[in-house]
C-alpha cells in the first residue's frame, strides 16, 4: 500500500496561544517525525506579538521537549518554522502572508497547497477569510483548505451568520470544522465495531438494543475558563458538538463506501431523525446541574471559581434523553450525560441489550442485561458484558466481562486526535471533520433546550463536587426503568 504524504504550508493563526503550543506543534512534529510528511512542508505563525522566527521556533522546541528529539532532530524540523506580526484587519499584513508564502513554496516546493488553521478567537473567522480571498492570499495554483474550532456559534443564528461570512471566500468542500472527539482512536472504532463485526450488526436495532448510555465525565472544574465557560455552558461546549456526533456514529446506517460524502450523509441522516422538544417539553428530556463546594475533597463550587458571576445560571452538567424516530431507533432511548468536577474523567458508551423473554434463572438467581462498552478516554479499548455460571454445584451465576485494551498493547502508540485530523486535512480527507448541515441540524436542536433553561433560574447548585451529578439525572433513567451504569467498573463487576 502506498502511503501518500502531502506537500504543503500550514498557517496558523494564532500561533502563539495555548492551542497551538499544546497540539498543534505537537501533532506536527509527530507526523514529521514518523514519516507521513516529507521536507516538503513549511509553518507560518500569525498572531499579533512582536515574536521573530528565532522566538517562535524557541516555543515550538519547548512544546516537544517530552518528545525528547535530538538536537540535530529539533533543528531540521524547526528550520520549517516561521513567524509573522499580524494584524487581521490590516490588509498590508495580508500582502506580507502572501508574499511569504510565494517565497516558502520556492524554498520547501510545497506548490502551493495551504492549509489556514483559525486558533483564535471565531469573531475574527469571518474577517480573515474575507481578507484571505480579497487580498489574493488563497489565489495559488495548489489548493487552499480553512480549519476552524468550536465553538462553530453559540446557537444557530449566529452559527449561520459565521458559516456565511467563511462561505464567501472557501467552498463547503474546502472547509474543515473540527472535533478533536472525532479524531480520537475509538471514537472512529465505532465504525469498525459496527460494520465489520457479524455479530453485532445483525442486533444494532430497536428489537435488540434496550438503550445506549453516552458519559463524557471530567475531574477537574473549570478552572481559568470562568470567563468563557460561563458564556458556554455544558450544553453548547459539549452535547450540541461532542455528544451528538457520537449519537451520529452509533445510530447511522451502513454507509454504501467509507467515503467522506456518504459517511456525513449518514449522520446527517440522525440528525434529521433527531425527535423535536418544544420549549414546555425540555424539562421531562433533560437535567441541568451545576456543582457546588465539596468541603471533604477541598474542591471550590462553580460560583467559587475566576470570572464566574456569584448567582451564574450556567449549567456545568448536562443529562438527556434522546429518541431517533426512524425505523431502526424507533423506541429505544439514548440518554446522555456529561459535566465537569465529577468522580472520574471518563468517556465511554454503554450499549444495553434487551433481556431475554424467558428468565430460566429467575427462581435461583439474577441475570442482567447483556453490555457493550465502548471505552473512550482515558482507557481504549472494548468489554462485552455476559452471564456465565458461578463455579459450584448450584446454579448460580455471575457477570462475566472480556474485555480488549487498544492502549495496552506493547509498543502500541496511537496518535492524538489532533495528530490524525491535521493528517486527514493534509490529504483532503474530511470524513471526521463536520459539515455545515451536521453543525446546523445539532444548533437547532439545542437551541430549543437553551430556549427552555433561559426561561426560568434552576435551582443551583444541585450536585457536590466530586459526585456524578445530580440526583434528577438518576430519576431520568428511573423512570424508563433503567440505570446508568457505573463509571468505575471494577468496583461493580464480580471478578
């Protein structure tokens, strides 16, 4: 198999923030140092500091010194790096960009592929991309690709109007909205599970599949983010992008080929099947919490932490009941939780098979459900959750869980998602990016939430730090008759 490695320049706008010093040179130095890309590539950094070639390549040493690269390693691949003073609304600055980038395709023969990576604030998407196209900058014989991050809005209004401003300079086509979460190893494994295995295929449907648990779960709170989080929520920065393209994954149909425009077509298919709340409706679907101070653990509530306001309406947990209305989901109930200062990180899906309509056990003993557990982060990797029978002369049984750990293979290394989108871009591969009508489809389903939960003040705080959020997000399940399964496995399953 021919292994293709791409050829171009990757401008980063930006170049001197979190973002880019913690992933971005990373993932980049990575592909470099693994082959997939040739010499034949060259970085720009933009951002307003008065920073030099010399200061940027200093940062870009400093990110990847866990790496430990050798000095004659951190020279070659820093020698690919450049730097630019920028101001996005100065079009002299666009005049330098362009010049630049003649100059760097002569020296690196990257022939004019461009990549314009926006790690910066999205206010500014529109006005760059204007620039970009007016002042020539994306006028080059090799082809120009736009990557931008989430937020992709703060509801479908505003959503759209961004989409409107990138659209006027780059096509559909190329634009990459990236989700770091697709990028992860099984998150895209979900494809393989699902359409490469016979056994489970034949049972992904209503008439096998009792319902499906997605847990996004984080440890820590939202420390210095008050500012930005308090304007977010857990809603918008998690469930209306993270959340809901895992649902995509795990509900749509075999797609013809694993090509990028029948894959999307798929999960645009799910979004569409999406069943609609009306505003009065939200509260028997979904939960809000918001933690509160945890004096055993010393952890600060929300309303303790920077830049957050003393009485913030900002949920930090969200837990939700979704139903698919097509002929394969029809019924079965996709509940989703996620939020921050829980008792573990953790991400990872549950697949809940129906029982069987004979118990032959039910006088001697209990037999649960079948499981299908799809670990995530930080663990990767599969269990499948059966019955078996307890050793002994009765008939007694016991859980019994196989499981496959992807992370825990010998020399295994998989790549960060960031490492396997940048690579995807390079080759013009945007199965795992989001298109616009994923982004529209997910806005206008949320918005009808946020519509809700601005309409009244929730009763926060409502869940103690530490804990897995609040009560009413038991009570959700509850009701249906089920329960969420435990984050900490090995303190449930019998060994």
């Amino acid at each position: 198999m021919t292994v293709t490695k791409p050829k171009s320049i990757v401008v980063i706008f930006g170049a001197t923030g979190d973002l880019a010093s913690r992933k971005l040179f990373p993932s980049i130095y990575n592909l470099y140092k693994k082959g997939s890309l040739t010499e034949s590539f060259a970085v720009v950094g933009v951002a307003r500091r008065p920073w030099t070639n010399e200061i940027l390549r200093e940062n870009v040493a400093k990110s990847i010194e866990k790496y430990k690269p050798t000095e004659a390693e951190l020279d070659d691949f820093c020698k690919h790096f450049f730097y630019l003073p920028f101001d996005v609304t100065d079009k002299s600055s666009y005049q330098e960009l362009k010049n630049m980038l003649s100059s760097l395709d002569n020296e690196f023969d990257t022939e004019g592929n461009r990549i314009f990576y926006m790690a910066m604030a999205p206010e500014f998407f529109g006005t760059i991309a204007e620039n970009l196209k007016n002042e020539g900058v994306t006028d080059t014989n090799g082809w120009t690709r736009l990557v931008i991050e989430k937020p992709f809005g703060h509801d479908y209004d505003s959503a759209k109007k961004l989409n409107n401003d990138i659209r006027a300079a780059f096509q559909e086509h190329e634009i990459y909205r990236i989700d770091h979460y697709l990028g992860k190893e099984m998150v895209q494994n979900i494809e393989v599970i699902r359409f490469a295995n016979a056994l489970f295929e034949p049972l992904w449907n209503n008439r096998y599949i009792s319902n499906i648990q997605i847990t996004s779960s984080e440890e820590l709170g939202v420390e210095d983010r008050g500012g930005y989080y308090d304007k977010a929520g857990a809603l918008r920065d998690m469930v209306q992008n993270h959340i809901l393209q895992m649902v995509a994954l795990l509900a749509m149909e075999p797609p013809i080929r694993l090509e990028t425009d029948e894959v999307r077509s798929e999960k645009i298919k799910v979004l569409r099947a999406l069943r609609p709340l009306h505003v009065d409706e939200v509260d028997s679907y979904f939960v809000r919490g918001q933690y509160a101070q945890s004096e055993g653990l010393d952890m600060k509530g929300y309303r303790e932490e920077t830049n957050v306001p003393e009485e913030s309406n900002t949920e930090t947990y969200v837990a939700g009941k979704i139903y698919i209305d097509n002929f394969r989901w029809a019924g079965v109930p996709f509940y989703i939780r996620t939020g921050k200062r829980m008792a573990e990180k953790s991400t990872k899906i549950v697949i809940q098979f129906k029982e069987l309509p004979l118990n032959l056990y039910k006088d001697v003993t209990d037999v649960e459900p079948n499981l299908l557990i799809i670990h995530i982060q930080p663990d990767e990797g599969i269990s499948f959750v059966l019955n078996g029978k307890k050793a002994g002369p009765h008939g007694l049984t016991r859980r019994v869980k196989l499981d496959y750990c992807n992370n825990c293979l010998d020399g295994m290394n998989t790549p960060e998602a960031y490492e396997r989108l940048l690579h995807d871009c390079m080759l013009g591969d945007a199965t795992n990016f989001t298109h616009w009508d994923e982004v529209a489809l997910s806005w206008k389903y949320v918005d009808t939430i946020s519509k809700a939960w601005s309409e009244k003040t929730a009763q926060f705080p409502n869940y103690e730090a530490g804990k897995m959020g609040p009560k009413a997000a038991n009570e959700l399940l509850e009701k249906d008759g089920y329960h969420w399964w435990p984050i900490l496995d090995n303190n449930y399953y019998s060994v």
